[in-house]
C-alpha cells in the first residue's frame, strides 16, 4: 500500500521561513548560551595560565649571587687559663709554724719571708757545731805552739852539731828533733782539718736552719695559703704544698688540647680568640706559642697540648679558669664566595635532579607532546657528555668529574663551571675560575613546584 505525503515546494518553504518571527523565549536560550560559550572561555583561560604557571614552577631554579669578601679558617680547642711561671712553697723541715706573714692575693718580692717553722733540734745542733769549733780552733793553737817548740829545739841542736864539729849532738838525737817537728806540722794539718770539719758541719746546721724561713722565690701574687699559726709541719718524703705564688698575672698562658685531625693546621705565632664562661660577651686576643709534639689520650680521644701566651693587663682573667679558644690557621681576603649549596648541586643526583610528576595541567591533556626518545624539554636539559665541541665554553665530562664546579643558567638550561676550591666556613667556600666572576647567579638547588 503506497502513502501519499503532502508535498511543499522550495518556494512555499521560504516562505514560511521569512514569514517565522523569533519569539521571546528563543532570545533569552540564545543569551544563555551565548553566557556558557563566554564562562568556558574564561575557565579554559585559567586553566591554560596554571598550567603554564605549574610547568615554569617545574623548572624553576633558586640561586644566589656570588660575592666577594673575605674568610677565614679556624681551629677551636678548649683548655685553662694558667700563670706563665708558677711556684709551689713547701718545707723541708718538720715543725711548729711560729708565724705566717703573708696571705692569699698578697703581692711579694723575690725573697721576701712568708712563713717561719720553728725547729729546736736545729738550735741544739747548732750550738753543739759552733762549741765543736771553738775545741777545733784550739787544737790548732795548741799544736802551733807544740810545732814552734820542736823546731826551736831543732834549730839550737843543729847549730850545736855545727859549732862542735859534729860531735855534739849525735846524729840520733838529731834525728829525733827532725821527726818532732814533722810530727808537729802533721798534728797542725789535721787540727786545721779538724777546724774546717767543725766549720762546715756548723755551715750546715746555720743552712738547714735557714729552711725553717719560707721565702718566695719568684716576684708574684700569693695564689693559695695552707698554712696557719701554730699548725704543725710534717715533712716525710715529700714537702708539703704550704704556698702557691704565681709570677705576674698581667701575662699568662692558655693551655688548650688540639684534635688529632685539625694539629697539622695548627703553627706558631698564629692568631687566636679565646672566650671565657666569667665574661661571655668579651672575646681575648691570644698568639700560639708552643704546639706539642707529644700527645695526649683522653678516651680514646688523641689530642696535642698546645700553649697560647694572653696578656691580661686589667687581671680580669683568673687561673683556673676555662676558655674556648678560636685559632686563626687561614685567612684570606678579597676572594670570590659562592654558598656550600652551590658546589653540593647537581641536576643529575638527588633530589634536585629529580623531576617531580605532577598531574597534567588542561591544555597537557588537549595538546599531545612530542615522541618519546625524539627530544627533551629545555628545562631537563643534561649536562654534555664526552668531549665539548671545538669553540664550546663547556667542559668536557671528564673535567666535571674530575674537579668541583658550580652551576649557572644559560638560556634556562643549567651549565656547569669548574671551579677550584678554596677555603670554607660559615657556609660559604672560596672558588676561583677564569669564567666567575662578582655578581654571577649560580645554582643553590631547584625550587620546589608550588601548589
């Protein structure tokens, strides 16, 4: 069964289409519409600006300006402060203190009394010396005068043997009178003898009793006193410690224990800073003097005693007392610094090198990116390999490896410079390198992507 459908000719239909009139409805759908077209524009546009926004954060890197100045080395070590000559006063003899007449912090003189130790078995002793000199003195007399008798009994026998003929005396008789007389100068050497014995033992007694009188040694400051009036003194083997006088403390040393690992830095007449716990906020001058070369072991710990002179013209400093001291072993001035930062980045290691995968902004997802293995983004460029091209300002592979360098940004891509190290402290290290110079930004690390 065949159906018939209404026919309507090109002719009608334009005219209904001329003849249609658009309606109030129609024009507000086609101002909704023309609104939603005008807010996807704008959210495609704030999406394309992030994403460019999170692709430059991407390969952003932080870095710092290098910068001239001056650094310095130091070695810190610790010790205590002591005089430059200190003296220890005991007494060698055993007795009762009869009087003190100095006290701690009392300025003395090169010998001046301190204390007396009263011994009365030296008295005694002395006494008997002196009577023992007096009898010695008299031998010697009476054997001068003995001496003087044999040889004027001698002289008349020999001039008698003379005017006899020598008949008269006999010869033995003469012989006798000889040996008296050398019998009598032998008796006058032994008498002398006998007197310098005396005199000597008398010497000795006057001396050891001269050591019950404590008298300083040295011109100083009384540093300790452990001796009262009336306090018995027993010396055994040893003296005891009664005084300790210390030389002018206007000068004084610093004693410090220096590591194993820093004592090849350390040398003489270096210059140091010392710290002390009485004065925190005053910082001494001191110079190195004597660096040991025997050393000390303190816990398995090896360490080197070297001395520091201090001169302490206001005695603020005090034996005894602890010190850090900065030894100055380098310093060197108007150099080029770069942070330690920089000479430790590397886009290759760590964290720096490593790209962090964030998701793929809305024109990443709309636009595909080249092939794999075809080509690399500017910002993950590596660094070159082999050797450089001829005319090229980059080093070749094996020179980076082979000395430290830092790294700059040419056209957004990181370039290495091989620089050689100098020294470093505070964070910053000293480079040099003919193609760094003030003022150059070299890399610290890559920035993080922000969220």
């Amino acid at each position: 069964m065949e159906s018939t459908k209404p026919k309507t000719s090109s002719h009608d239909l334009s005219k209904v289409i001329a003849s249609a009139k658009p309606s109030g409805r129609s024009r507000w759908i086609r101002r909704v519409i023309v609104l939603v077209l005008m807010v996807a524009a704008a959210v495609s546009f704030v999406l394309l600006k992030k994403g460019e926004e999170n692709a430059s954060a991407e390969g952003a890197y932080l870095t710092e300006a290098v910068r001239r100045g001056n650094i310095e080395l130091t070695v810190t070590a610790t010790g205590n402060l002591e005089p430059t000559n200190e003296v220890t006063i005991g007494s060698e003899l055993s007795g009762t203190a009869a009087e003190v007449l100095v006290d701690v912090n009392d300025q003395v003189t090169v010998g001046q009394k301190l204390a007396r130790i009263e011994v009365r078995r030296l008295a005694q002793e002395i006494n008997q010396s002196r009577a023992a000199l007096l009898a010695a003195e008299a031998t010697v007399e009476q054997v001068e005068a003995t001496l003087a008798e044999h040889r004027a009994t001698l002289g008349r026998q020999e001039e008698l043997h003379q005017l006899s003929n020598g008949r008269m005396p006999s010869q033995a008789d003469l012989n006798t009178a000889r040996a008296a007389v050398t019998r009598s100068e032998a008796d006058l050497t032994a008498a002398k003898a006998s007197v310098e014995q005396a005199r000597a033992g008398l010497e000795a007694n006057e001396e050891e009793q001269s050591k019950s009188v404590l008298k300083s040694p040295i011109n100083g400051i009384v540093l300790s006193r452990s001796l009262e009036p009336g306090q018995t003194v027993a010396a055994s083997f040893e003296a005891p410690e009664l005084f300790v006088v210390a030389e002018d403390l206007k000068k004084m040393k610093l004693e410090v224990a220096v590591a194993e690992a820093d004592i090849g830095r350390v040398e003489e007449k270096q210059a140091a800073t010392f710290t002390v716990d009485a004065w925190p906020s005053r910082s001494y001058s001191a110079t190195v003097t004597r660096v040991s070369y025997g050393s000390e072991v303190t816990d398995n710990v090896v360490t080197y005693a070297t001395e520091l002179e201090v001169l302490n013209e206001d005695l603020s400093l005090r034996p005894g007392m602890t010190a850090t001291a900065d030894i100055r072993v380098a310093q060197h001035k108007d150099v080029l610094l770069v942070p330690d930062a920089a000479l430790r980045f590397d886009p290759m290691k760590g964290s720096d090198s490593t790209s962090v995968s964030k998701e793929k902004s809305f024109m990443d997802r709309l636009i595909p990116g080249p092939p794999r293995g075809r080509g690399r983004p500017a910002g993950d460029a590596q660094p070159p390999t082999g050797n450089a091209p001829a005319g090229s300002d980059l080093p070749s592979q094996r020179e980076i490896e082979e000395q430290a360098k830092v790294w700059t940004l040419k056209d957004g891509i990181p370039v290495p410079i091989p620089v050689e190290v100098g020294l470093s402290e505070g964070g910053f290290t000293e480079v040099s390198a003919d193609t760094l110079s003030e003022g150059l930004s070299v890399i610290v690390r890559k920035q993080a992507p922000r969220s």
